[in-house]
C-alpha cells in the first residue's frame, strides 16, 4: 500500500469514527427527550441531523475519491466497500433517532404515559453495540464483532417486554392509545437501530473472514 | 469502456432489476396475505426471502468484481457505485417485506381487524414507487426520479388516514389493541419502503445531475 493510500483510509476512518460518535449521542439524547417529555432537546436532534448527514456525504465523497484516485485492490478494496456500507447505517441510525426524538415531541404535548423503565437498558445495550461494532472495525476485530451480534438478541427480548407493558397501558386508558402509539414507535426504531449496528458487525465479519453472515445466522455460531 | 466492462455493466443493471422485480412480488403478497388473512402466503414471503438475499449478494460481489477487473473512473464508478447503495435499499424493502408478512402472520391467528381499504392505494403507490425509480435509473431520466420523489407526499397522506382509522377501531375496541399494534406496524413498514424508493430515486438524481438532494429537499423542486 503507499503511504498515500494509507493516510487517506485512515483519514476515512477517523471520519466514520467521529460520525459514529455524533450518531450516538443522538440516540441517547433521542430517548432522554422521551423519557424527560423534553421537547427542546427533541428539537436539538431533530435540527442535528443535517451536520451529521453532512458529515455522512463526506465519507461518501472520500470513498469515491479513494477508489477514483488510489484504485485499490483485494483487502483495501473491500476495506472502503466496508466504509461505504458502515456509513449508509450510520445515515439510517441518524434518521431513526430522529424518528424517536419527532415521537418524543409529539407525546410532550399530550397526556403523559409511564415510559417502560427498560427502555434506558434497551438504549444501553443498542449504543454500547453501535460503538463495540465500530471498534470490531477498526481492529479488524471478527470475534468481537460476533459478540455484538448476540446482543441483538437481549436488545430484541427488552422490545419485546417494553412492547407488552405499552399494550397493558393501552387496554387500561383508552386515551392513552395515541401516546402508546408513538412510545411503541419509537421502542421499534431502537429497535431497529440496534439492527443497523448488527449489520456494521456481519460486515465486520464479511470483510475479516470472507464469510457473509449477513443472511446466514448459521455462521455466527461458528465460535 | 471497454466491450468487457460495458457487457459486466450491463448483466449487472440486468441482476439488479431481476432484484427489483423479486422484491415488487414481495411487497405485494405481503400486503395480500395481510388483507385476506392468509397464512400461507405470508409464510411464502418469509421463506422467499432467502433466495432475494441471494440475489443482492451477487449484486453486491459482481459490484466488487467489476471494481477490482476494470478499475472503473469517472462515470462507471458513479453508476457502479450507485448499483451499491441500490443494491442495499432493495435489499431493506425485501426485509420489510417479510416484517410486513410477520405481522400478517401474527394477526391471521387472533381477532380480525378491518384493514382500512386505503392500504391498496398505498400499496399501489409503493410498488410502482420501485418500479419507476429503478426505471429512471436504468435511462438515467432525473425528472422521472423527482416524480418518484414527489409520490412519496400521497403515500405519508394516506399512511396518516390509514393510521387515523386503526387508532380509532383501538378506542372503539379495546380487545382489538394486539392486532392494531400489528396493522400499525405492517403499515409503518409500508411507509418506509416508499422512504427507500424515495431514497433510490435521489440516488439516480445525484448520478445524473451530481447533485446530492438525499438530505436536500429543495434541491427536489428545481424543475
């Protein structure tokens, strides 16, 4: 590799680095706005997104500049392929947190509904994956990688609780129906974020061992 | 280009619209097997999954193929490199899809619910959503991508209607909250496939004109 190529990809990653770090904390303020019925921090998250889809365009152009300039080969290649999909997830976990924090505003003006306390472990668990799969990247990291993929499944057994106690909620006031609408809304966008972060993890794999688990749950258990 | 690299391009727009075509079928059964309560046909969606994931990883390795053969600049690598980010939006429908069919899954076994009749009229929107932005990809037309763009405002209006009516039947029957929540859901995940053609169709806005309106909505109104 020349040392151009070299700097460039790891300029590359420490963008995707620190986009990584702006999506998680607007996971995290996404849910406090919830939890806080906070609708000015609702609107931080909301009016963040275009600096983080800016940062996002960014990673897109350099990937593009890399293979136009460098026209890498083999490990580098799929090096920057890995990039261009971490970076497409990040862009869905940003949106998605701004889908959680436009619920959060629209339950601040209506009744108030008890938020599931799990819903701060749901959150714990789907940001410590999103920053352990960056890190399973950048170390190359394969067996790390499968770790956050096996915590999909605690983020998905949490879902599934807090989605209970919001129809439990539901049956008991009828009038609370619209704000446990939203809240069981933005339960499955974290939900889904959580997804994003396995992808990142798979393709840590992918890009590590040559083996697509991506649709292939099979190959995770390998270990 | 060379006669080589333009014939890879060429099998490589022809996989990815058989793609398209799979996850079209998958979208509609899907919303079939939810109207008529049908848990076979949801059951074929789900299992039909597996061959479409099949598919996009061909699409996804032949992307690579081609970078690594030709080392394409310029243009080639544009449309190599959107064929990529397509790739991985029908791959989101097909998942949508089978979330959709789980959903149907789920409610065919409880209490039926009306399902409201505008979801046929989203349905249609959405299908042919996918099919006109991969049809403006394929003859690089971005006005016809901004009418794909365009389309997404009628399906949010009727996934607000449609949701408006659940929320009602939930108030009216409390016993009908479970398989409300499902309608819910099976809809929200009808509105995001139409956000993913949406996303397609700005995709091939950005590869014809170089400009980037994925976060730009004023950018839509140009013309």
């Amino acid at each position: 590799m020349t040392k151009h190529l070299e700097s460039d990809l790891d300029q590359l990653q420490r963008d995707v680095l620190s986009l990584a770090a702006s999506v998680e904390e607007a996971i995290y303020k996404a849910i406090e706005s919830l939890q806080t019925r906070d609708l000015e921090l609702a609107q931080q998250v909301i009016t963040g997104d275009e600096p983080i889809d800016q940062q996002e365009n960014r990673v897109e152009e350099e990937c593009l500049k890399i293979l136009a300039l460098h026209q890498p080969v083999a490990s580098d290649l799929r090096r920057i392929a890995t990039v261009f999909m971490i970076n497409t997830d990040l862009e869905r976990m940003a949106d998605l947190a701004v889908d959680i924090a436009e619920r959060a505003a629209s339950m601040a003006g209506g009744p108030a509904i008890k938020v599931p306390a799990k819903l701060q472990r749901m959150t714990d668990l789907t940001t410590t994956m999103v920053r352990d799969a960056l890190d399973a990247f950048v170390h190359l990291d394969a067996d790390a990688a499968r770790t956050v993929c096996r915590m999909d499944d605690e983020v998905d057994r949490c879902n599934v609780e807090i989605i209970q106690e919001i129809i439990g909620i539901m049956r008991l006031s009828p009038d609370l129906i619209e704000p446990g609408l939203s809240l069981f809304s933005a339960t499955r966008h974290l939900e889904r974020i959580a997804d994003h972060a396995t992808n990142i993890a798979e393709d840590v794999i992918y890009l590590v061992e040559g083996e697509i688990v991506r649709h292939h749950p099979e190959a995770l258990q390998k270990r």
